[in-house]
C-alpha cells in the first residue's frame, strides 16, 4: 500500500497475529451498557435485557466489492462497518456491538491496518456502537474484510 508519508512500514509478520490484534484493540473502549467485555482473542460477552437482538453482517472482497487502486483503506472499513450497522437500522433497532474479520496478504503492512481500523471506528463511533472482537488471518488473495453488527430492538417496532 502506498505510504504518504515516507515513512518505513512495518510487515505484519514482524508484530505477529496477537500483538497486531492488541494494537488495534487498545483503541476502542466499550461505552455501551450490554457490552460485558470487550475485544479480544476470544468471545465477547454482552448482556441485552428486554429488547430483541438483532444482527447484520457484511462481507467485503477486494476485486469484487472494491478497487483499492480507487477506494483507500480508511473508506473500506468504514463502509463495510455501515453497510452491516446499516442492516441493524433498516429494522429499526440501534446497532450496539461490531465484530470485524480480516483476511490481509502480505502486501498490507501494521500502518495498512491502522487505516481499516480508522474507518471501522470513525463508522463505530458515529453511530455509537462498540467493537467486541477483532480476528485478524493471513489470505493468498488480498484484502477481505467482515463486520457482525449486533444490536437491539423493541419487538413491536422492527421491521421487515
């Protein structure tokens, strides 16, 4: 990925998996109520009282969804995150919680990162949600991207 400031990038594998999904966690900070614990390697836990769960997803592959060659990465993660709070919304319940997946072949660098995860947390923030988990893997074929929005709503106000 191109880098603006000239500055050197750092290869993924230099941080490793875990310390790569660190880094990105220590910037969100849970601020909803169901949100019991937060980003990590394993599950999160939130607890919804009365109203419905609801949930959307959307996957996003580059070569199909996107071009980065038009799209910066910072704008990947933020429409991919809108596009599955979006499907919370179109029901009419308020989305609380995010999960992200990314696939990244070793063209992408920690700075790459960096930038999804701006996106995905300028999208998170606008609309109030939290980012639970974040799973990071290796792919052959460029970037894929993934976000579970999960949410809640009152039972006689959804939508279909």
């Amino acid at each position: 990925m191109n880098n603006k400031k000239g500055m050197p990038k750092t290869p993924i594998s230099e941080l490793g998996k875990y310390k790569l999904i660190d880094r990105i966690s220590a910037r969100f900070i849970s601020s909803n109520e169901s949100t019991l614990q937060g980003v990590g390697d394993d599950a999160s836990v939130a607890c919804f009282r009365d109203p419905l769960t609801v949930s959307g997803q959307k996957l996003s592959l580059e070569g199909v969804d996107f071009d980065l060659c038009y799209f910066p990465l910072k704008f990947v993660g933020y429409k991919t995150a809108i596009h599955a709070m979006g499907q919370v919304m179109a029901m009419n319940a308020v989305p609380l919680q995010l999960m992200v997946c990314a696939g990244l072949s070793q063209r992408f660098y920690v700075e790459d990162t960096d930038e999804i995860f701006l996106g995905i947390e300028a999208a998170a923030k606008r609309y109030g949600a939290d980012v639970t988990a974040v799973d990071i893997q290796s792919s052959y074929t460029g970037l894929t991207l993934s976000v579970t929005a999960i949410g809640e709503g009152d039972a006689g106000l959804l939508t279909r």
